[in-house]
C-alpha cells in the first residue's frame, strides 16, 4: 500500500498536517497568552488591515534557505490565511476543534 492508503485506512492524518497543526496551535497560543513568549517578541505584527483577521503576521524577505524553515517564517502563510472565526475562538480546546474542522473541509489528510 502506499502511504497514503495506509494513512486513509487507519484513519489517520500525514506527518506534514500534523506539524502544521500543532505549528499554528503554538502560534495561537502565543496569541492568546498561553505560552511564555510575547508575540511582539516573536513576529511583527502586518500593518496593512485590507483583508481577513487582525493578527496577521507580515512576511519578511527570506534571503537564506536556512531561515526560510524557521518556525516564524514558516507558519506566516497559513496563519493569514486562517478564517476570522478560527482567530476569535477564546479557548485552545475549540480552536483545536475548529481548526480540525476547518482541515477537514479544506481536504487536508
């Protein structure tokens, strides 16, 4: 079988869904002020408030592959692309169920 028959039967989710989920529940905690970091130390936070929620994160130019992996430049895309209702949520537990809502909509496996 090949690894995505073996995931689907078990029913499972892939290696690089599951990095990107906890990846994005780390940065909602920061958010939040569950973990010990600020996130001004963390990220700057997008100036430009045109579309979705605000606590977009702004991109910076990435020169070096090496930094380009670190985990503040690489949740950045998918954190700004998170729906409004997914930010708002008040508490981890129902932002981890949104988000797996969310995922499970969107195709992720």
């Amino acid at each position: 079988m090949s690894y995505e028959e073996r995931l689907q039967r078990l029913g499972l989710t892939s290696l690089d869904t599951r990095r990107l989920r906890g990846d994005l529940i780390e940065v909602f905690k920061i958010f939040k002020g569950f973990g010990n970091i600020k996130y001004t130390q963390f990220v700057t936070m997008s100036d430009t408030g045109l579309r979705g929620h605000k606590l977009k994160i702004h991109k910076p130019q990435v020169h070096l592959d090496i930094r380009k992996y670190f985990f503040s430049i690489r949740v950045i895309e998918e954190w700004n692309s998170l729906p409004v209702e997914l930010i708002n949520c008040n508490t981890l537990e129902s932002f981890k169920k949104s988000f797996d809502c969310y995922f499970r909509n969107r195709g992720y496996t």
